[in-house]
C-alpha cells in the first residue's frame, strides 16, 4: 500500500503470535526446524520457538512465502533468513514486541536493535560437509537450486537440473539407444568410461542411491544441492567429480499440503499431491506425497508413425519423523516408483547408404569425409564418416517398433531372462520399478556439544528395455544376409534387441560430530555399502524365442568400507582451517552366470567348470583420500578458500570376453587387455571466493580448478577372427589408458538489481587436456594414434544459464505476480576423443508468468521458446545392415532428440 494510505495497526488488524515471556537474548541461540510455507504460518513457528512476540499487518504478508529454516540461530538472523526477498523489514519496539512492516515504511527510533535485513541476500543452507551451513560460507564449489528456483524454473528432473547447473552434463546415449534406462552424469568435463562406472556420485538426504532413476520420480524437494570436486570425505564411493543430493522436504508441526496439476501440448501433464503434520503431539509427524506424470514425444516415427519419447511416471513417497525427546530425532523415509516408455526419440546419422533390392534408399549416405583409418592388422584403410558440426537428419527418425509375434514370443519367453516376462517390457519402449528407504537418527548427548547420527539407506532397482538398436524402420531388405534365414526368424531384416538390469544396494553410516560453538568442530565416522549388479541382454535378426534368446551375464558385488573424519578449527575470528579424510577398502566380485561357465583356458581365471554364481574373481583396493581447505573473511560478507583433495574412481572386472575362445583369450592377452581395471585416480586443486556485496543485493561465488586426472579407464574394442568359430568377433573391455589435466573456471550469483527485478547467472569453463589415451576402435576409424591435446566426449567446455524474473503485488493488495524467462547454453560434444565431429551449441530459452496467492498459484508456460531442434547426446555407432559390411568399424551416429517447443499451465492449491 502506498505510505499516504497507511493507517494504524488497529485499523488493520494487529496479529499477534504469543508463546509465553519475552526472553528476548541478542546472541541467543535457537534451534529452527520450519517447513516452507506461508510467511505468517512461518513467523508463527519462529515465535513458538524464540518465545517472541511478533505484530503485523497481515495485508502486509499476503502473497509471501518463508523459506525452510533448519539448523540453530539467533533471533535475528532467523528473522533475516525468513524475510529475505520480501521487503519486509523488522524492528523492535520499546515494549519488546517485534514489528514486521515494509522496508519502505520502516523508521529507526532510535530506542531499538537495528532493523534485520530483508534484501536478496537471504542465507541458502546446504549440507555439503554433513552439517547446515551457509552456501557462502561454505568452501566448496556448489550449485543449489531452492525450492522457489525449482518451482519458478519448472525443474522436474535431473535433465532440468543439469540444464540450469553449467557445469554439468547429462548422456543418455549409448549402444545405439538414447532412452532413461541410464543417465551419466558428467560434473567438470569428467565423462565415464561407460554407462556402468559413474565418475559422479547420487544422493537422498545425505543416503547414497545407485541410480539416476529416483531422481526422475522424486518431486518437490525442499532443495537439490550439487557439489563439484572430489567428496569423498563426506560422501564416499563414486564421488570422484561430485555429487547431487536431493534434499527432501520434512513435515510440518501443523496439518498442511497442497494439489497441483499441470496439462500442456502433446499430452503433457502432472498430477501432485502431498499432506505433512503431525500425527501425535510433539512426537510422530508425517508428510506423504503422490505423483503422476506423463507426455507424448516430441518426434513422429516416419515408419510407424507413432510418437517417439513417450514417458509416463508413478511414484509416492512417505517420510516419518519421530521426536522421542527434544535431543532424538529419527526420519525415515520411503520412495515407490514405475516408469513406463515407449520407444525413445532418437536419430541415426549414417556414413554408408543402405537400399532395399528395387534400388530404394532406406538409410542415405550423410558422409561429409573420408578418413585415414587403419585395419586390425594396422593397415591403412580408407572409412568415410561424418566430421565437423553433425548435419541435420537426412531421414527419420525411424524405427521398426512393430510388435509383432516375432517380438511378442520372444519377449513372452522367460528362457535367459533376468526380469521375469510378467514385470518386463511387453513391447518396444521400458518398464522401471525403482525403490528406496532410508532411515536417519541423530541424537545429542545433552550440552556435550557431541551428536551421534546414524543413515541406513536400501535401493532396489530393476529395468526392461526394448529397441531397434539398427534405428531405422523398414520391412524391404531381406534378412539373406549369410543365406535364407533360420527357421523361426523373419524374412526382412531388423536388429531388436533387449537389455534388463538389476541394482541392489545396502548401506550404513555411523557419525559422531562435535560443535560447542567454540573454534574446534569435528567429525568421525565410518561407513559400509554392499551393491549387487546383474544384466542380462539378447536379440538380433534370428529366430528370437525359437532358437534366440537373451542371455544373463554373471552378477557383480562391491563391498565398501570407509572410515572417515573431518577436522575444522577457526585460528582467527577470520581464519579457519579443516583437514578431512577417507580411508576407503573396496573389495570386488565377479560371478559365473547363472546358466555356469567353463573356462577353455587359465589365461584370465584357473581352466575349469564353474557352476552359476560361484566366484571368477575378487580383488581388494585401499586408498586414502585427503581433503584440506584453508578459508579467510576477506570482509566480514567476502570469504575465500583454497583446497586441495583427492579422489578415486573404484577399479572394475573385465569379464566379457571370458567365454570366448582360448585362441581369443590369447588375443586379448597379447592386445593388453586385462581381467582387472585398476581405480582411477584424481588430485584436485580449487581456489575460490564466495560473498555478498551493495547490501546484499548481489550474492557471488566463483571458483578455479586444476584436476590431474590418471589411470583413467576408458572403453577398449578389439576384432579378432575366431578360428574355433570361423567368424570374426568383436571383443570389448575397459582399462587403464588414459590421463587428462582437466582444469576450469566456474562463476553464479544473483542480483536484485531493481526493487521488481532479479537476475541469476551462473556459468562454466571445464577444459580437458588428453595427455594419453588409447582406443582401437576410434583408432581404426581416425588412423589417430596420439590423442595428445583433445578434449573429452560428451561434456561442453562452456555452459552458462541467465535468468531474469520481474515480480510485483497485485494492485487488490492479497497476491503477487511474476513473469520469468530463462537462458540456458551448453557448447557442442564431440563423439569421441578423436575430436572429428560434434553436436551444434544448444541454447533453450524458457518463460513463465505466474499469480501467487496464499492459498493458490497459477502459471502459465513454454518450454525451448524458439522450437530448437538441437541434438542433446552424440555416440558412434556401427551402422547395420544385413550383411553386417559396416559393422566392422564406426560407420555412423546416434543422436539424442531434444522435447521441442511445449506450451502448459500449472496450478497449485495450499491448505
């Protein structure tokens, strides 16, 4: 309201919130648990606690929102925390009553403590060193996305988060598929050697998770925190490059929740719902959600004529939190999901045509080069291919997804299956059924300053998933190939193939943390996890389920113990330093498959019969892996850090070429290839400087980075002809060789530049510098033997985002309006560290305009603007045909298709 228009509280209506005495302390220390939610329920938990009495108008409070408060505070910067963003400012009055008014309307008299800022600058909690600390005081390198970031974005998965956190990279694509059954995440440029060893690690509430599948069914989190740099203090196994923890909301002191939905074009929509309160007093709490997603593709299948990318998503989660006494506080927590696909949208760029026997081009040549490739047994060829930036589709996408009984028999069959035919894929597309728990107790030893924490965690996770791996569709190329095709098997050619995956993990962290408040705060822990591994896999062009079927490979198990600590002291009231540490014991198996296993020869594992499940292999690796950080208050709102740390990736089996032949076995001895992959390894130096500036209106953090990367494994494939056999084999494995100098640049913050606009940026430069890598299949393809000074695939050397959101109060005075745009930009990835052709720079832009009321919330929409059409993931692919010509070597590529320009509307009800 205009300042010409104010009249006394009494008039408005003065809203007290009263909680016995007034002990109003200035250094008082106050323990806060309270849930986002509207900013007067917000202020009524802040009084319960502080035991302060609050005034206000409380027209002044409608249309505002108070961000989640965990973790102890004073008085007043609980109060600047919650006010933050508002403009809303509070000061005391002489009779102790604390009054919340407009920034613009607020006096000093001068009898008072000064008045708490509400700007911008608002503290963003974060847990990346197991405790809450401010994100700018925090001497790590991170990215957070709030609850508001999230909303106002429209994040919904971990493809969202990777978009609006420069820096990181999502790759879906591989083994001429691109769908959601696997998802590399790629921090600083560090890709995977394969889909199966992560260089980065996932996290619920702190609990590990194997896979990236209960990020795609998690939904309205309190915040999604992303840490850069090796964590293996805290965190442990696979957090070689980083870590993304998803921060669950917890439940609310008074019964609360809210609905929402979403519809848009091509079948878009979302349908969310969750309850939080109390169910005993001061004891049991809950908070329940459900929720229900689903889309049609952005891409029309030209064989078919079906869409491609159709997704559909069911989950719910259930989260208890007990508080026996005010020392003891156990959540547990429980997530149920089942993701159901049809066939995924995806491209094929092919080096060589293909034609039907009447001369019709099904798959034309996109050939723009020829290179100087070199043979098996290093002469030189000649291979065409595709280099510089990709070219659009020539034709497609197309894929055979015609479930005929061919494909409906096979997938019927439970002959070498790992996921029964009851819960598997019925047709082209994927089944997933995911689930986690976790279960978290922390319990403070009386004014000790000691917390014992304990974080149980179980994940189960198994995956269905059917293609056309030759991704093209057509029934006019006759399956003659290598004469009439067997009995049982089509007349046409065509490449179906299945792929099922089981992941099982158990872990278990015990803690002891120390903080009195003094200079000194520790840390000790130690930690155990056991994760079990299977694939099973099979099809082609044969007589699927008459004499073709898949097959399952042995199972995998790692056994992980780590001790752990951390140990932080404050030298001056400037200066700190903390040394931190993880000694970490990996043990590893490697299983005959279930059907059992004969080892021809003692080349790799002792000569002899082994039946299903016993142990080909096992091997024991320890390391040490340090972290110290020196941080300094340069102003009392500036720090800077540096660190130094180290990280390893855990060492690996190779035992897909254990049941070939001995003539092959010797083969892949004298190529170099070998049983056991030894860890990679990592020293990261980091220097950074964090702080607010102009009175909080601008908040920073940057950071500089020089990563020595060694060891590295990389994917190896080798061809052999098989003398036993007669036909020739393609062999393929991972080892160590490569090294990569990886070094960067990374800068975020946000402004508030204008009383109604604020802007966020944030942006990455992740530069990877090959000093050694060897590949024989890029190799033969390229004729390139020294790598010297390439980058590495699929990661973009530079990414930014810039988000810009004006925002005002409705003229009627009860809700506030916003519109929002947001830029995101990754640069192009190359297919491989040949460095011969890249996808196009993607930049997407997003908008949405939206009313916030108390009670409800509406926006309106649009996704990729500008209907961008860029390629999001780049692999190499042997291109198919009957006689398999191309086979050989890479002849061609698969390309990741974007979800093209979307428009929706949202709405949301709170009670």
């Amino acid at each position: 309201m205009a300042a010409g228009c104010r009249v006394s509280l009494g008039a408005l209506g003065l809203a007290l919130a009263v909680s016995g005495q007034s002990a109003f302390a200035a250094e008082q220390m106050y323990r806060f648990d309270i849930e986002a939610q509207p900013l007067q329920g917000a202020l009524r938990e802040f009084s319960r606690v502080t035991r302060e009495q609050i005034a206000y108008a409380a027209s002044d409070l409608r249309g505002h929102r108070g961000p989640s408060l965990r973790g102890e505070y004073s008085s007043s910067a609980a109060l600047g925390r919650l006010l933050g963003g508002s403009g809303l400012v509070s000061r005391r009055k002489p009779s102790g009553v604390i009054l919340i008014e407009p920034a613009r309307l607020a006096e000093d008299d001068g009898q008072g403590a000064p008045n708490v800022a509400a700007g911008s600058g608002g503290e963003i909690l974060v847990t990346a060193r197991k405790r809450a600390e401010d994100m700018l005081k925090t001497p790590i390198s991170l990215s957070v996305l709030t609850e508001d970031a999230i909303e106002k974005k429209g994040i919904v998965n971990l493809n969202d988060v990777a978009n609006n956190t420069p820096g990181v990279v999502i790759n879906n694509n591989a083994a001429g598929r691109s769908d959601r059954s696997f998802q590399q995440v790629i921090i600083r440029g560090f890709t995977p050697s394969q889909a199966t060893n992560p260089t980065a690690a996932l996290f619920i509430d702190g609990t590990p998770v194997a896979s990236t599948t209960a990020f795609s069914a998690l939904s309205d989190p309190a915040r999604v925190e992303v840490l850069k740099g090796p964590q293996a203090a805290y965190f442990g196994r696979n957090t070689f490059s980083g870590a993304i923890n998803f921060v669950s909301k917890t439940p609310s002191d008074t019964l609360s929740g809210s609905v929402s939905g979403m519809v848009g074009t091509r079948d878009n929509y979302r349908v969310h719902a969750d309850m939080s309160g109390p169910l005993v007093d001061d004891l049991l709490s809950f908070r329940a959600t459900v929720n229900r997603f689903g889309k049609s593709g952005s891409w029309r299948n030209d064989f078919t004529g079906e869409t491609l990318g159709d997704q559909r998503t069911t989950s719910g989660t259930l989260q208890l939190v007990a508080t026996p006494s005010s020392a003891l506080t156990i959540k547990g927590f429980g997530l149920l999901s089942k993701d159901k696909d049809g066939p995924s949208a995806q491209g094929l760029i092919s080096a060589y045509e293909i034609a039907a026997p009447d001369g019709t081009v099904v798959v034309p040549s996109q050939s723009n080069c020829t290179l100087s490739g070199r043979n098996s047994a290093g002469g030189a060829i000649s291979n065409p291919f595709i280099c510089g930036v990709t070219p659009d589709l020539a034709f497609g996408p197309s894929q055979n997804t015609i479930a005929n009984s061919y494909i409906t028999d096979f997938l019927a069959n439970p002959t070498g299956r790992l996921v029964s035919p009851e819960d598997g894929v019925k047709g082209y597309g994927l089944v997933r059924r995911y689930y986690h728990l976790h279960l978290i107790a922390d319990w403070e030893l009386g004014d000790s300053g000691l917390t014992i924490s304990s974080l149980t965690s179980y994940n189960n996770e198994r995956y269905s998933q059917f293609s056309d791996i030759d991704n093209y569709g057509t029934t006019a190329i006759p399956n003659n190939g290598f004469g009439p095709p067997p009995p049982g098997a089509p007349d046409y050619f065509d490449m179906p193939y299945l792929v099922e995956r089981v992941n099982r993990d158990f872990s278990q962290e015990m803690r002891l943390s120390y903080d009195r408040g003094g200079p000194f705060t520790g840390t000790l822990g130690a930690s155990y996890l056991n994760a079990f591994a299977q694939g099973g896999l099979g099809g082609g062009n044969g007589a699927l389920g008459t004499s073709t079927f898949s097959n399952v490979d042995g199972a995998t198990r790692n056994r992980t113990f780590g001790l752990f600590f951390g140990a932080n002291y404050e030298v001056l009231p400037e200066l700190r330093v903390s040394l931190e540490g993880r000694y970490q014991i990996d043990k590893l198996y490697a299983y005959a498959q279930p059907t059992g296993f004969t080892a021809d020869s003692d080349i790799f594992v002792p000569q002899g019969t082994y039946a299903g499940g016993d142990t080909l292999l096992k091997a024991t690796y320890r390391n040490f892996l340090p972290r110290a950080i020196v941080e300094y208050d340069v102003t009392p709102d500036v720090m800077a850090y540096a660190s130094y740390s180290k990280g390893v990736n855990p060492a690996a089996f190779n035992v897909g070429f254990l049941s070939f032949s001995a003539p092959l076995q010797r083969a892949a001895e004298a190529a170099g290839l070998q049983v056991r992959v030894d860890p990679e390894k990592v020293t990261n130096y980091e220097i950074g400087l964090k702080g607010r500036l102009f009175d909080n209106r601008l908040s920073f953090a940057m950071a500089a980075y020089y990563a020595p990367w060694r060891n590295q494994i990389n994917a190896l494939t080798i061809t052999e002809f098989d003398p036993v056999t007669q036909s020739v084999q393609i062999i393929r494995a991972t080892g160590n060789t490569g090294s990569v100098d990886m070094k960067g640049f990374e800068v975020e913050g946000s402004l508030a530049l204008f009383e109604h606009l604020d802007i966020d940026f944030a942006g990455a430069y992740n530069d990877s510098k090959i000093k050694s890598y060897e590949n024989a299949q890029v190799s033969q393809l390229t004729g390139i033997t020294d790598f010297s000074g390439k980058e590495n695939p699929n990661t973009a050397k530079y990414s930014a985002t810039l988000g810009a959101q004006v925002h005002g109060d409705l003229e009627t005075g009860d809700g506030t309006w916003y519109v929002r745009g947001d830029m995101t930009y990754k640069s192009g990835l190359w297919a491989d560290a040949s460095n011969t052709v890249r996808t196009p720079s993607l930049v997407t832009v997003n908008t949405r305009l939206g009313v916030d009321f108390e009670a409800f919330s509406i926006s309106a929409w649009v996704r990729n603007v500008f209907d961008n059409e860029t390629y999001t993931s780049i692999a190499n692919t042997s291109v198919l045909s009957n006689n398999f010509a191309y086979s050989t070597y890479y002849s061609g590529l698969v390309v990741g298709l974007p979800e093209r320009r979307t428009f929706g509307l949202e709405g949301k009800y709170r009670f």
